[in-house]
C-alpha cells in the first residue's frame, strides 16, 4: 500500500509541475535615465491601436475610455486625447509635453485539459467496536484511500499591452512598458486591460509628478 501511495505521490506532483500557472503577469519596463520628468503639465494620449482584429467599434470605444479615464484619475496634469489635441494643432504631439501610444498586441483566448488524476485524500470513517465492558459503540477514525477525478477544461485569457512614452520636442521614446497577462477564466481581458491602464498610469504618475 505505501508504494502505490508513493507511486500516486508522484504522479500528482509532475501534473503541478506541468501544468500552467493559473494567474501570471509580466512587466517589463525601461526608463530614459537621462530624460528630465520634472515639469510635465501636458501629456496627450494618442488613439489606441490594436493588432487584433475585434471588428467592433463599440469594443474600440471601452478601450478608449478606459485608457483615457485611468490617465485622467491618475496622472497629476493637464490630459488631452488625439482629438482633442487635434483642434488645437494639426500635429497632436505640439500641444503636449509627451505623448503616449498604447497598443494591444494580444487579446487572445486559450485552454487546456487538466487530466484525469488520482490523489490520496483523507476521509473519515465509521465502524462499530466493542470497549472495556463488552459494550459496542461507535467509533470513528481516518483512512487515506485512492481518489480519481475526471479531466477537466481550463479557459485562459491572454492580454499584452505596450505602451510607449514620446517627448514632443524631439519624437523621442522616454519611457515605455510591456505587460503581459493571462488569467485562468474566459473573457477576462477587460478586466485585466483595465487593471493594466490604472497600473501603467499609477506608476508613471511618480515618474514625472
């Protein structure tokens, strides 16, 4: 019995081994040491871009909003988005100090197949014993037997995000980030992309505040 219970022992553990992170995320993230952030008071926020194809104006438009509204909530200046920057200048990088362009460079979903596995669990159980006087009572107590459970389907999401930070005066790049996130659910990258936009603008916040 114990060598089965080894035998089962090892095989639960390469499937933890093997098998995917349920929640994983990834920044990477570079910085112009030689850029001075002090003094931004306008930073325009050019229009999203995506090489995934949703062909949704509607899903274009709550990528939109919440970019811009997670750069208003945590940047402390004066925020302006293409268009807007556009009826000021032909050129939307004059009115600004930077601008930023983010990108959507996946939006993806996957899955995989949990196999079937058997684990040894702990279960309680029940019999009937005699005590001192001959008396039977019940008594109960712990056994570890063989439990096997059926495959099993695992949605993932994946989501990578770039962003990139320009000066204005010279189009050059300053500052930039790429995260990369999938998450053990279906549909989940709003969320996640949501998350993404208040975490780049939150750090980028100390940069130039």
């Amino acid at each position: 019995m114990n060598g089965i219970r080894k035998i089962f022992g090892v095989m639960f553990l390469l499937a933890c081994l093997i098998l995917p992170a349920g929640v994983s995320a990834e920044k990477s993230d570079w910085k112009d040491s030689a850029y001075n952030f002090r003094g931004i008071r306008r930073v325009v926020l050019m229009d999203v871009s995506s090489n995934v194809g949703r062909g949704s104006n509607l899903f274009y438009q709550k990528l939109q909003s919440t970019y811009v509204d997670n750069a208003r909530k945590r940047l402390k200046c004066e925020v302006f988005t293409e268009e807007q920057a556009r009826r000021v200048s032909g050129n939307p990088a004059d009115v600004g100090d930077l601008y930023i362009e983010c990108r959507i460079k996946d939006w993806s979903d996957d899955y995989y197949i949990v196999p079937e596995r058997t684990v040894w669990e702990k279960k309680k159980m029940h019999r009937r014993v005699r005590d001192r006087y001959g008396y039977l009572e019940d008594e109960e107590y712990e056994t570890t037997v063989p439990v096997t459970y059926p495959p099993y389907r695992v949605d993932v999401s994946k989501i990578a995000v770039s962003f990139e930070v320009y000066d204005a005066r010279t189009g050059r790049m300053v500052f930039g980030r790429e995260d990369v996130r999938d998450r053990k659910d279906a549909d989940a990258q709003d969320g996640m992309y949501g998350r993404i936009c208040n975490s780049f603008f939150e750090d980028f916040a100390k940069v130039i505040r």
